[in-house]
C-alpha cells in the first residue's frame, strides 16, 4: 500500500493518504472512496485529493461534509461552477437537477460546456466531469426542469439546495420546496458585471418577493460575464460549505451584492 505523507500548510503539519493508497484502502474494507475517505479523517489523515482545504477545513469538518449532500438546481454558469467547487471542496453527495441541453450561447461562461458536448444534456455532462475531477462524489442526476410537481422529489436527503436557476417562477418553486423540508436555500443570480447571494434558512420569514415581487415579469436573457459567474458561484459554494460544516451562515437575512465595475462587495439587510 502507498505511503503515507507529511507537509507543512500554513505552518502546520498535515498528514495525507495519496489517492493510490485510498483506492486499495476502500478495497480492503469493501466500501466505496468516500468511506475510505471519511475512515481517514476520522484519525486525522487527510486524503491527497483533499489536503490543501486544511487547515482552513478541520479534519472533523472535512468528514462532515463527505457525509453531506447538496442539491444544485440548474447546471448552466452558475450551477455548473457551483458544482465544481462543491466536489473539490469536498462534498459527498451531489444532486444535479437541469432539463436543458449545452448550446453555443453557453460556451462564453459555463465551465461544463465545450465544443464536442454541444446538444448534449448539462446534468449528464456535468455529471461526467464531476465523476473525472473527483471519483468520491456520489452524483445522482435529474435531467428535468424544476417544478412544482417534482421539487420535493429532488431534494429530499439534502443538507443545503443550491440556486442556480435563471427565472423566478422555478426559484420560488424550489424554495418552497426547501422551506417544507427544511432545506437551507442558498440563492445566486449574475448579470453582466454583478451579482448576488443570499441564504433563506428554514424558519425565517425573508422570501424572494423582496427580490422579485410577485406579479412581475419574467426577465428574457442577460448579458453574463464568465468572470462574475465565478465570482457569484464562488460566493455561494463557500456559503454552503459554511453551512454543511455547521458553521453559521453569511447571508442569512442578508443580501450580498457585489458589482464588479465598482469593485465593491456589499451587504444588504432584507
């Protein structure tokens, strides 16, 4: 079996297992490479694939989240980014929920999106890529719009719901959805040079109507820099893995909005 490693991060030592070694580990003990994973962390080891997230991840922390699932609805520039991060961050458990298939208007920022996948559906080819960037993740897929009829479905068994939905019908949908079952709801939206995040917990009374009052009219397309993509998704995995890891939110109640033009990143009461 591969060799255990010792580093030095941010002036702390920090045990690793090499991904060889976590294979044969899941082997031997006849579980999958997320319970090798969890096993290791449970005596401070941290598998190679993970060990640059500590120490700002504890190891405690780092094995809740293997044991953590988020549901990210809408596999396009933010969800698809949201995604990403999520699996190296160290999620266990993705669903991915999206009816849509990968057009060329994608190409300018969603990260799932190529040239060759072109017509192919955004939650199997994002499930692809998840699966090739980190092999951990247990990714269960729903190539299905959200809905009301199908809400509850998708995200039952998650720990936090991720908004990466581009119109409001949908977005109040799975929020309620949320709120039944308890869900923590972490909303993004990105236009331009700007966007925003926003955590709605359950219990709480903030709803998206302060956002989007009801009875207004569905946006059409908007113009979407790649770089505000990240930046907006960026915001909204950290907020959930605060939250998978027990800590307490940023923006619960709360509005960040950052406008890129102005460089600024501001916090807004709801």
């Amino acid at each position: 079996m591969s060799e255990l490693t010792t580093s030095l991060v941010d002036g702390r030592e920090i045990r690793a297992a090499p991904l060889a070694f976590c294979r044969e580990l899941a082997r031997e003990t006849g579980s999958d490479l997320a319970g090798a994973f969890a096993s290791l962390l449970a005596e401070g080891v941290w598998p190679e694939p993970l060990a640059r997230n500590a120490p700002a991840l504890s190891a405690p922390e780092a094995r809740r989240l293997i044991f953590s699932a988020a549901v990210v609805l809408g596999l396009g520039g933010l969800g698809g980014c949201t995604a990403l991060m999520l699996a190296r961050a160290g999620v266990g458990r993705l669903v991915l929920c999206d009816g849509d298939v990968f057009a060329e208007s994608n190409l300018n920022r969603q990260a799932a999106c190529t040239v060759s996948n072109l017509g192919a559906g955004k939650v199997r080819e994002t499930a692809r890529i998840l699966r090739d960037v980190a092999p951990w993740v247990r990714v269960r897929v729903h190539e299905e719009p959200i809905g009301p009829e199908n809400a509850a479905r998708v995200l039952f068994g998650c720990h936090a719901a991720l908004d990466g939905l581009d119109a409001v019908a949908p977005r109040k949908c799975a929020l309620a959805a949320a709120r039944r079952l308890r869900v923590p709801f972490v909303h993004a939206a990105a236009a331009g040079f700007s966007g925003h995040v926003s955590t709605f917990l359950p219990g709480r009374p903030e709803t998206l109507d302060r956002l989007y009052p009801s009875g207004a009219a569905e946006p059409g397309p908007v113009s979407v820099l790649a770089p505000t993509v990240n930046v907006i998704a960026g915001l909204a995995a950290q907020e959930a893995v605060r939250l998978l890891c027990g800590r307490p939110p940023l923006y619960a109640g709360r509005l960040a909005h950052f406008d890129g033009e102005a460089g600024v990143l501001s916090l807004v009461n709801l």
